[in-house]
C-alpha cells in the first residue's frame, strides 16, 4: 500500500488503489497457493463468532492468524452486543443456529475512540431532554417497529435516521455505565478500565440469550469470552470472563 | 491453525487455540517487524469504510491486502445498509464525520448464505400476518424507542429480542426486493443477480444520505463504491455504480 498520507488530489484514488492491490494479491495467490481460497461448494463451518470494534487498526485475521473459513465476524462501533440490535442479533442467530458455532468473543481493544467518547460523553452533566432526544430518531417519535406494523409493508422507511443522532444514541448504554463506575483519575488508567468493563456488560447481555441458545446449539454447549486487544502490540488479553451457555 | 473438523471433544479448545495463536504472532511480529503495529498516540486515518458480510470466508484485510489503519470495518448478515439501523448508521458517521474517511464501499460476496436465505424465503408466497409479526420484536408492539423515550432511561430493555426473529426481520428489505426481480431459472445465476442488486440497493440507501454526508464531510466529496468479492478466486469485482456525495 502507498503511504497513508497522501496528498489530497489524490484521495480519489483510494479505492482503485485497493482493487489493484487486490488484482496483484489474488493473482498470485492463485499461482502459488489457490488451495488458500475456500471451496464454494462447501459450507463454512467458522470456529468462533468475533464481535469487535470497526476500528482499522484492529485486524481480527491478523490477530488470530486466521485462514479464510475460520473466524465469523460482527464489527460496530466500540464492540457493542445491544439486546434490541436485529443487526447484531441476526449475526448471533446465524452464526450458532444455522452454522453450528459454539465460540462468541466479545473483543474490546484498547485506546478505543468510541469508549473515548463515551468517556467524554459520561463526563457532561446527564442532560435527560437531551438523552431523550437521543434515543428517538429524529425523524418520528415512534420509531420502525411501529412505522413497520402499521403500514404492513415490506419496504423500509424512505426518511433515513440522522447518522450522528444514530451514535449517540448506539453510545448512551455505555455512557450510563460508565456514569456509575468509580473510575481512577488518570484518563488513561480510567479508559482502560471502562474498556475491560464495556466487554463485561456484552459478555453479560449474551448471558441474557441463554434460551435461545439452549434452543438452537441443540445440547451443544456455547463459550462466551471477553478479550482486549492491544493493536500497538498485536497481543490480545483474555479477562478471563468466559461463561458456557446451552 | 489446526484442523477445522476436529472431533467434538477439542471444540472447548477452539478459543484458547485462538489466543496460543496470537501470542505466537505477536511474540515473532515485535521481534521482525515491530514498525507493524500503529503508534497508539496517532489518530487512525483509514482510506476506506468497508460495509460486508459477516461470512468467514471474506476476509477484508486478505482481499485488500490491507495494513492496520487502513480499512474501517462493518460487517453484518448479507452487507445490508438500513436507513433505520442505528448499528450500522453509527459506524458511518463515526468514519466520515470523525475519521474524515471519503471512500465507502458496499462489499457483496458470491455464494452468501444470507442472500441464499433471503432467496428460499423470496420464493415463498408472501404471508402479511408472518410478516408482520416477523417486523415486530416479540417482546413488545412498540419496540425499542418507545419504550426508551416512555421512560427515559439510560439503561436498556431487560427483555432481549428473539435472535432468530431478529435474523427474519433483518432480511425482510432484501426479501421483498427480490420478489420484484425477474430472476434467470437457474438458482446459481439467480443467487449471483441478487447479490449484484443487494449491493446496488445498499448503495442507493447510502445515496439518501447525502445531505448528512454533505455536513459531515466539510465540502470533501465522499465516494460509494459496490463491490462484489468471490472467496473461491480472490478477486473482487467493481460493480461501476460508484457515486459521488456531499
């Protein structure tokens, strides 16, 4: 890849940039090791569910050393499992029911810029007209489900949810956690703290789905872990939390 | 890694093979090539917000031969982008108006089993009383919102929703797309058409977003680009249906 800094001009660039590193790679992966690329025929049978952070210095593959097939994965903003969240919960649903999957890691990282801001964020004086606001979209007071079941319709809401309304909100259950921790006062000490403990809360909101498991792991039981990795090491850290569900 | 068909017995093991994986991979990594890993004091700056499948089988830093810092990541069931998905909307906004990131691409992948799902459930006959209980969380009529901005509480619902419901909802969108697709005879080329409109149809919800993007991304423009990725092969395929925002 070229050097990350380039010149404006040449932002445009940027995704042809990844096609043709892409070109190249594949190319000669399928001269000197196509037996890397998986069998389309087969099914995938991933060994662990990956929940982490979008962050780009955070490379699940990298940090498993893992081969195509290997590693499902889920990443939103500051590893978040919300137990209302059909987006997050479908990728549970179909990574254990329909492929068999019996690891789920709930991967934190530090120096985490959405804990950062939830940090900040817990550290304003809560505001409840304001966190009212920022939990309901922006554009109906009511919200999909209802929009949904009213119309009866197949089609989604033609008004989109303003995206940063969408952050806020996705960040207040992190933010009202960290409001009742006893943090230390050096920020740093103080964000590594709240990362530990935001992989314990989804660690536990998986707990919660514990019949649902039961139902579809079929006797099998299901591990749930936390693990923070360090993207300025590579090295992951186990909190030793894991639960077996099923 | 070891083999992916171990018997039953070594499945417990599966997640602490992860972490023996990655000490082994930090330990050597720091040793040859420590300038890999980002300096924890800098801001990430990634090139690209890469929206795809949760399918083991794609993984984005193989296919872009990418190096940390570069590729911000969303992946869920099918690479779906809903309007009204706060999961995924927070990630946008966060790599465009906090990372300043101006490509975003929509990452379709042959043979995905969320398409497949979506395809079996498209073919048949439409149920409006499935439907709409499949459009409703089962534990409330109301769903998430409401039910916040009744109590105005930080916490979240205690209730979870049920995942596989979650999973049926999640590809009603793509459901009814397909329904009103003239689809070739033969399921392979059929599954292939669909995921080109997938990505099409996601790429179009992003376009809704324009006036956002406009805000966000301070008179940058801001590229969307649709992919399509074949894990047998490698290669990616460039749908040409890039457009340009803000």
């Amino acid at each position: 890849m070229s050097d990350p800094k380039l010149p404006p001009k040449d932002v445009e660039k940027y995704a042809s940039e990844f096609l043709a590193s892409n070109l190249k790679w594949a190319q000669r992966m399928n001269q000197a090791f196509p037996q890397y690329f998986p069998n389309s025929s087969a099914k995938q049978e991933p060994k662990i569910l990956w929940v982490g952070c979008s962050d780009s210095r955070v490379q699940e593959s990298d940090a498993t050393t893992s081969l195509p097939g290997n590693v499902f994965v889920h990443r939103n903003i500051a590893n978040q499992f919300h137990l209302d969240d059909d987006n997050a919960l479908s990728v549970l649903a179909y990574a254990l029911a329909e492929l068999g999957a019996q690891h789920v890691v709930i991967v934190g990282h530090r120096h985490c810029g959405g804990a950062i801001s939830a940090m900040n964020e817990a550290a304003r004086a809560p505001e409840p007209g304001k966190a009212k606001l920022q939990l309901t979209p922006s554009y109906s007071p009511l919200g999909r489900n209802v929009l949904h079941s009213s119309h009866i319709t197949d089609k989604q809401d033609e008004t989109p949810r303003d995206p940063k309304e969408a952050l806020s909100r996705w960040l207040v259950p992190l933010v009202g956690h960290i409001r009742q921790l006893a943090l230390p006062k050096q920020e740093e000490v103080a964000l590594d703290v709240i990362i530990e403990e935001n992989v314990k809360v989804q660690v536990n909101n998986l707990t919660k789905l514990d019949s649902f498991i039961k139902k579809s792991a079929k006797a099998r039981p299901v591990w749930v872990h936390g693990w923070v990795y360090d993207f300025s090491t590579g090295f992951v850290k186990d909190l030793e939390i894991t639960q077996v569900l099923g």
